[in-house]
C-alpha cells in the first residue's frame, strides 16, 4: 500500500501535483476544470435566512444548493480569493470552495460537495479502508448498493484538501479502482415554448392535413382497443414540478407517491414564477381521460410525480431513482439532461439508474427514458463548431450526453408531424427510438447565458405542428389557460415513448424491463428522412444493415404494434385443477358522481391459492363512461377490471379474465379464503345505474 504522504507519483491517473484540483475523475475519464473568478460556494454550520446571507462583507449572496447545503456568492475576479479566505475564516463557515466550470464549456458550472465516492479492490477489508481514507480525514458514510465495495465517504472538517485534490490522490493508490467527488451541476430541461382537444392531438392519431403526413403519429387508437392502461402500472415523471391541481391528473387513485426533492416535501407544485415543463411533459404520458381537456397515451395509468432539486449531483440522482423504485413506479421519464456539453456519469449516478433498470418491479426491472437533447449534436461525439455567440464553444468540441449512453436508458429522439427528424434532435448510435414532437431550430440553455441556438443558423422554414399538452391552470404556464398547444423537444418525444411503455405493461405485466424495450424497437415504424440535416449538412435518415438510424434509432414508436405483440406475449395460464363459482344476485343502485361507490361481496370458503380468476358483471346505466370496475380480493389489494372507457353504452355484460385483463395476475397464487368484493364507483354527475348482478369463478 502507498504511503501518500511520501509519494509524488502520480502516474496512475496522469495528474501532476499541480493539477490535482483541477483534474475531475468521472466514469473512467477525466474532465479538465478551471476556476470561476467571480462566484464561490459556502456551507454554513447552521442554516440562516436570506436576508442573514444577505449580509456577510465577503461577497454578494446569489443564491443556495438545497440538498448540498451551499450557498453561492459572487465577487468581482480580484477578490475572489481574499473573498474565500475570509469565509474560511467565519466561525460560522464550514466549507468554503472555488466553483468552477468544464474547460472548452464555459457556460457550465461545478460545484463541490462533501462526499467521495471510492471503490476498493473487491478483497480489501475493512481494516485497510479505514487506514487509507483515515489519512485523508474521510469519513465513511454508506455503501452503494451495486457496486462491489463501494463506499461514499464525507470529507471531514479536518480535512486539509478539497474533495477533488484527495479523490486525485486516492486515485494513484493501487488498492483503489476509483474515487470520484460528488459535483453538483445544474439541470437543462430539454424545451422552452415560444409561445385547446383530443382532435388536436395530432400526435396520437390523425388522418392528415395541413403540416400532417400521414402515419407520422403513434396510432394509439388502435392500441387504446386493447387497453388504455391501469392504474397498477405507475410512469413516474421526473420533472422541474407539476400542477396537481389541473382537471386532467384528477381521478381516483391516479396520483401516487408525489415527491418533491427540491422543497423536501411532498408537493411537487411549482413557485409563482415557474412555467411547469412537468406539467406538459406528464400531460402527454398520463393525462386522465375525463370528457374534458386532453388524453395522455395512457390515461388509465397512474402518475408518479417527482420534482428535482434542479441539480444533478450524485445525491440527487440516487433520491430520485430510490425513490422512484420504492413507491413502485413501472416506468421512469426524464425530459432533462446536464446543463453541459460534455457530461459523463459518475460511479453512483450509473449505479443507481442500473438498480432501477434491473431491481424496480420486484425484479423486473423499471422501464428509463431520457431525452436526447434539442441541440442537434451527437448523444456521444465531436463536432467542429465555430460562430457560437462571445465564442462560448469553438474548435472541435466533444459532445455527451451521459444518460443517454448509460446501457439501461432508452435515448428517446424526437420526429416531427411531416415524418422526419426535428431539426434540434440530436442523434448518434445511442438512439434507442424517436416519437412525434415539433420543429424548432436547436438549441441549448447555459446557466450563465441562457438559451442559446447551437451554430450555424438554420436558413430555411422547418415545417411541423407543436404538442398540445397541460398547463397550469390558469393565467400561469406556458400560454394562458389550461393548456398549451407548442410544447416540444425531446422533452415531448420522451413522455410519448414513455406511456406507449406503460400500455405495453398494462397488457403484459410480466414483461421485463429489457423485453419492453425489445417490444418497442422491434414494432417501431421505419420512418426515412432522406433530406439532409438544414444545419449541418448530414444524412442520417437511413437504416443500417441492423435496423438502426443515427437519426431515429429503431424507428418512431408504434402503439398498436407494441401493445399486440406484448397481449401476444402473455405467459401460458397456470394449472387448475377444480373451479369455485359463487354468485350474488342483489340489486344495488350506485350512487351518482359519489366517490365511495358500492361493494357488493362474495365469500369463499375454499383456502386453496387461486390460478385463474374470471369475473362476470351485469351492469345498467345511462352511461357507463362515467364509471370504474374494481376487484378486490381477501387480502384487500384491488385491480382495476374497467375505467371510463365505455361513453354512452348504458348495458355492460361481459366477463373478466386472465387472458384479456393480465394485471389479475397479480391476484394469483394467494389463498381463496374471504370475501371478495366488486367495487363500482361514478365519477360524474347527471347519469344513474345498478348493479344487477355478479359471478366470481375461481380456478384452483
């Protein structure tokens, strides 16, 4: 073991002594840093109020990292660093540090935080961990699941050295495979609108038009034949906030287990001066069909809503996807990315999407998207680029997106209403599929510049319609109303994809995470763009011999097509021996636009487990739209047989099974004994029915 107090050499990782606070080890490569001459971070020993940080003598108070507990302060370059030595100074100042950005990528902040993560050669105990990181005044704090001996460690008071310098110096000891300093970077959502319902959801189904080729959608009619999904499978939509309190994400149990990371609550709503992308993005995934307002792709499903912190540190990488496959989500939907040209993911961060992708659904694993970008740049590669405004990229610039390569993402690009690629779409071999979206040219935001149009200029018209989708209700949002009708990017294509997944679960639960996106690449449409790129020249609308296009991977998402082959692939019926069938025959009249509903029970005596269920119903109503169907059995967990999808039919007969309702499955395999009860609930006012009667048979 190197003694580090006696060794200079640094030859494992390449930094010289000089550059050990300037060299960023993240993901097995190494990203060159260069100090911001006019802001620093602070960490307080206690928290204080605005006005107290307001305050201090040693610099201008910009603002504050939540979940690291930082604050940014700005001073002119001069003072920079007598500015830092003075808060080092502060008795109330735990941590004072330079920020710092990317170099060749001004425009994009580093931030330090306070942990380390270091994995060790897989059979070094206990006992040698504590006396290498001992030496850096470490202290260790967990272990990352996934990662075979793999610790997160908090750099102590006492330490004498910024995490990035011991992370380099860690580095060079032979017992260690890697050592990474959480960094805190800001997040890009991947659109702005410049600028009401169902028919002008062209994105969904059309039959042409103005700016409409025809097939550019996703034919979710056809899909919606088979299932408009269920409220057991969960699209968790990971965004900036969302307006909870909008018509079309109300309904009986269609919002689960909000979370709001930045706030640390559970109101992920957004602040007076937001405009929401989460409210559009989760719109267009999951938007409750309720006669009014918008459809989403699959409107039975149920909505996870998530709020970031805004940043995109290890911590809150690991918070999000945690929670995410804690509260049971089936799906993950990401419309952000790194505010950075250049951003490769750390240990954890990779870790921590790779446990959802493989342990979410007990096993099966959680279905993650992420947006591609709207810059019109390579997920992974290098471009020339030149005219940039103040020359904030020049030279030959390389580009990437470290979601969108992770192996367990699928890099979603985005098509347009005329059936080719959305001029700020970015593209490359990581590109898993594309979905309608608009067409705009390129673009991407700086945290210092703003939002800029990537380079050269688009000369030409780019044809294609926005996406209608929510909005805050209200004069707030994006366009005043409820809604808006430009909404776009990846950001757009991403929450299309993602509900497409979730009617394919919603059919077939039992497919795994992998199967589904197999599903979906091997039903996708071969869309071609044989037009070349109108900002760079490129062609890349094609097909290689393996089915793939660098403009749309596998091709544009087709719901019909997914959601059939997954009800086809449905496992074969367990064995049953016997059958129990029981009956109840009584006439309840169900209340209208009442929440409770009506439960009519049967109680079966049987203990033996069930390996097939069918359910039949006799229902009369004036229209049997406004209700929902449920069975619950002994053990009070309930399935969801029928959601509003019935309009202005007023007889329902018919019977539920296995085949052609999979999600029972979920019923299967425990013990008969109990009551088992039909529960009916009318969501609507006006219309009136009952309940005739009810079969349950079960197989064991």
């Amino acid at each position: 073991m190197n003694d580090r107090n006696n060794s200079s050499d640094f030859s494992t990782t390449g930094v010289s002594a000089s550059n050990l606070g300037l060299v960023l080890q993240r993901g097995g490569e190494e990203l060159i840093l260069e100090k911001v001459l006019h802001r620093f971070t602070v960490r307080f020993v206690t928290d204080f109020p605005v006005q107290q940080l307001s305050q201090v003598s040693w610099g201008i108070w910009q603002g504050s990292i939540a979940q690291a507990h930082l604050e940014i302060y700005q001073v002119t370059p001069d003072q920079i660093e007598e500015a830092i030595a003075q808060a080092r100074t502060d008795q109330n100042v735990a941590f004072a540090s330079h920020a710092y950005t990317v170099k060749d990528n001004p425009g994009t902040f580093v931030y330090l935080g306070d942990q380390i993560t270091i994995q060790f050669v897989s059979k070094l105990d206990a006992d040698k961990i504590t006396l290498i990181t001992s030496g850096f005044n470490l202290v260790q704090d967990k272990a990352i699941a996934g990662l075979t001996n793999a610790f997160v460690f908090l750099v102590s008071k006492q330490a004498t050295e910024n995490p990035i310098k011991i992370a380099n110096q860690l580095q060079a000891i032979p017992e260690v495979l890697a050592a990474e300093p959480n960094v805190i970077i800001q997040t890009e959502t991947h659109y702005k609108p410049n600028d009401n319902l169902y028919p002008q959801q062209w994105y969904l189904n059309h039959n042409g038009g103005n700016e409409l080729v025809l097939g550019s959608h996703i034919a979710v009619e056809q899909a919606w034949d088979i299932t408009r999904g269920v409220r057991s499978v969960v699209v968790a939509v990971v965004d900036d906030s969302f307006d909870l309190n909008h018509p079309d994400f109300q309904g009986s149990g269609k919002i689960v287990a909000p979370r709001d990371l930045r706030d640390n609550d559970f109101l992920p709503l957004p602040s007076a001066k937001e405009t929401s992308h989460g409210t559009a993005c989760a719109g267009i995934a999951v938007a409750e069909e309720n006669g009014t307002g918008i459809v989403g792709v699959a409107p039975g499903c149920a909505f996870m809503p998530i709020r970031t912190t805004g940043f995109l540190d290890d911590e809150s990488i690991e918070q999000i996807f945690n929670w995410a496959v804690e509260k049971g989500a089936s799906v993950i939907s990401c419309s952000w990315g790194a505010s950075a040209v250049y951003f490769p993911l750390s240990l954890r961060q990779k870790a921590a999407i790779t446990r959802a992708a493989t342990r979410g659904r007990n096993g099966k694993g959680c279905v993650v998207l992420f947006a591609a970008g709207n810059a019109n740049r390579p997920v992974s590669g290098a471009i020339f680029e030149q005219d940039w405004p103040d020359n904030i990229l020049q030279g030959v610039t390389d580009w990437l997106n470290g979601f969108g390569v992770h192996p367990d993402v699928m890099a979603i690009a985005a098509s347009t209403s005329m059936s080719r690629k959305a001029a700020y779409s970015n593209w490359g071999a990581n590109i898993c599929l594309c979905a309608p979206s608009n067409n705009a040219s390129p673009g991407m935001s700086f945290p210092e510049k703003g939002f800029l149009y990537t380079q050269p200029n688009i000369k030409t018209n780019l044809l294609g319609l926005g996406m209608l989708t929510t909005d805050i209700v209200g004069a707030a949002g994006y366009d005043p109303g409820d809604f808006t009708n430009n909404f776009g990017g990846t950001s757009s294509a991403t929450p299309v994809v993602a509900g497409v997944a979730a009617l394919v679960l919603s059919v077939n639960p039992d497919l795994t995470a992998q199967q589904v996106k197999q599903i979906l690449e091997t039903t996708a449409d071969k869309i071609v763009d044989p037009n070349p790129d109108p900002q760079l020249g490129l062609s890349e609308g094609k097909y290689d011999d393996k089915g793939h296009s660098q403009w749309f991977g596998y091709g544009k998402v087709n719901a019909a097509r997914a959601v059939q082959v997954a009800f086809q692939q449905q496992g074969t019926l367990l064995s049953v021996s016997r059958q129990v069938k029981q009956a109840n025959s009584n006439q309840i009249g169900i209340p209208d636009n009442n929440l409770q509903g009506i439960k009519s029970a049967i109680t079966i005596s049987d203990s033996s487990p069930v390996k097939d269920i069918q359910v039949a119903v006799n229902v009369t109503h004036e229209f049997l739209g406004d209700i929902e169907i449920y069975l619950i059995a002994p053990n009070n967990q309930q399935v969801l047989l029928q959601n509003r999808t019935l309009g202005n039919r007023t007889d329902l007969q018919t019977t539920y099974g296995v085949r052609s309702h999979p999600i029972l499955k979920q019923l299967l395999l425990q013990p008969a004994k109990g009551n088992w009860q039909l529960w009916i609930v009318d969501y609507s006012p006006q219309d009136v029915g009952r309940l005739n009667s009810w079969e349950l048979t079960l197989g064991i």
